[in-house]
C-alpha cells in the first residue's frame, strides 16, 4: 500500500525531469553558427561613389551596381526593411548616375564584395 502512495509522486518527478532543457555543448555550437556560411565577417562602411545599373528588382527593394570614388565596385542591396521608414523614402529618386553616401554593412558574398545600406543620402 505504502509503494502505491509513492507511485503518482514517482511518476511527477519522472514527468518534471523530462520537460526540463538539455543543453549540449554540440547543439549550443549548431545554434550560433553564421546562417550564411559563405559570407565573412561584416563590417560598417560609409562608402561615397556613383550607382552604375541595376542588377534585380525584388518586391520591397533591388540590388544596384555600385562604384565607389576610390575604384571599388560593390552589389548594393537598397530595400525598405534595411532602410527603415524614415530612409526609405529616398529609393524612387535612385537611378544611374545618382551620386550617393552609402552607410551600411559590408562583406564579402564569394568574391563579390556586398553592401547593405542602412542610410542613402544622395549628393546633388
């Protein structure tokens, strides 16, 4: 009788145990791996140069052909989400030929150097 007490008991304690997170140091790894593998690191830029064609247009924003005043050729992503709402406002007037500051992340995508623009501000 005293065993049929402790039984519902055992089986909370078996219950609880099993819900519990287990963390394994393989899974931690596995998690905060980069989600793209290709990509190294990325690092801020602010880059002044001339928007020379566009590549692809996607539904909230393209991808621009970019020289900078130093030679340096990038593949700018211009989109409203990396913008945000006060910066978006400036991608209609975008063309080739536009002189324009560029602030954003910068990072190698296989051998073509990326630049996701956080701010545009174009120069007259």
């Amino acid at each position: 009788m005293n065993i049929i007490r402790k039984f519902p008991v055992l089986l909370l304690i078996l219950f609880l145990a099993g819900c519990t997170e287990h963390q394994t140091r393989e899974y931690s790894e596995r998690v905060q791996a980069p989600a793209v593998e290709e990509a190294d690191s990325e690092e801020l830029a602010i880059v002044s140069g001339v928007i020379i064609e566009k590549i692809q247009q996607g539904k909230d924003g393209s991808v621009w052909r970019f020289r900078s005043n130093d030679g340096t050729e990038y593949a700018v992503v211009i989109s409203i989400p990396n913008l945000g709402p006060k910066n978006s406002e400036k991608i209609d007037v975008i063309k080739p030929g536009s002189k324009v500051r560029i602030i954003g992340d910068s990072f190698m995508l296989g051998n073509e150097r990326r630049l996701v623009a956080t701010e545009i501000v174009v120069i007259q």
